[in-house]
C-alpha cells in the first residue's frame, strides 16, 4: 500500500480536528462541538504549553577596514572596526586567519589571543550603533620561513549575537605578496 504525502497530510488534519479541545464555562474542557460538562480541569489537560517567544535580536552593521602587508618574515596587520548599527554592541571578535602558518607563540596585544598555528582572535571592546566609536588594532604576526605571499582572511567571529544585515563589510580576503606595500580591505 503505498502513501502518499498528502494522504498523511489528511489523516494528521483531521486527527488533529477531532482532538481539538474547547474551554468551556467554568474551566471545563470539552471536545469540540460536545455538551460542556461541569468538572475540574484534569491536572494533565491543564497544562498550556505555549510556544516559546524570542526577543527580538539586535541589529548591527560591523565592518572591518585597513591594511596588510608583508615582508620578510613579518605580517602587519592594521584594521579598524566600527558599528553602524542601530543597536550598540558590548564588544566583537575579529577573527584573522592566515594562509600560512605563525611561527609558534605570538606576541600579542592584550586583547588578542592564538587561537592556533594560523588563527588570531581580537576583542574589539564595546562599539556603539551610531558609527562615531572606532576600535583600532595594528599586528605584526611572525610568519613560519619567508612565504612569497600570504592571504588573510578577516572577519566577525562574534557580535554578542546581533543580526548583520550587512556582512560583506567585515568579511575580507587579502592576498598580500612579499613587497612591503600595503593592501587595503
């Protein structure tokens, strides 16, 4: 016997309708379209379970600008972060992942941590949703041997859970060659 979707789709309707209950007068429960009867809520019945509601999320519009640039064995990283909002923010994480693997512990700015041989993570600190607050962060990463280019790839690794509507501001990817010069994002 074979069933179909919409076949089950009806059975579940119409299971569905014929278990509805209706409150009725006193607090009693009644099938619907059945006699009210008088009698206490059975402790099983009374039980509402109501859908969960979530607050409204924040919305905010981070973005990351700057530079990279490499040479030798060094990797500077300049960058700024800002909020356009509407909603402020405690803090962000930048996340700073290199193509090419650091050359074992890093000496970092306190608000910075790696978080392994190609990852670095910076707190921002709070940024609010007008614009006018700016968090600055400049690097200079130890790379393992002289690579002839390096690509960053920048981004939010976290936003105090705010919706980012525009993301494509703080999402970036950097390809930096051994020259010196500096690329900007």
């Amino acid at each position: 016997m074979v069933v179909t979707r919409k076949a089950l789709l009806r059975v579940s309707a119409a299971a569905a309708m014929a278990s509805t209950l209706a409150l009725g007068a006193g607090g009693t429960v009644a099938a619907v379209g059945a006699p009210v009867v008088s009698r206490p809520v059975s402790p099983v019945v009374s039980r509402v379970v109501s859908p969960v509601v979530r607050g409204v999320e924040p919305e905010a519009d981070v973005s990351h600008h700057g530079h990279v640039s490499l040479w030798g064995t060094g990797l500077g990283v300049w960058l700024v972060s800002q909020n356009s909002g509407p909603s402020d923010l405690a803090g962000t994480t930048v996340r700073l992942r290199l193509s090419v693997p650091l050359s074992g512990r890093q000496e970092l700015p306190a608000q910075c941590l790696q978080a392994d041989r190609q990852t670095v993570l910076c707190r921002t600190g709070p940024l609010r949703g007008d614009g006018s607050q700016q968090r600055q962060l400049a690097l200079e990463l130890q790379l393992l041997g002289r690579p002839t280019e390096v690509v960053v790839r920048i981004d939010t690794a976290w936003n105090g859970g705010a919706t980012d509507l525009n993301a494509k501001n703080s999402e970036h990817e950097v390809l930096a060659p051994a020259t010196g010069d500096e690329y900007v994002f």
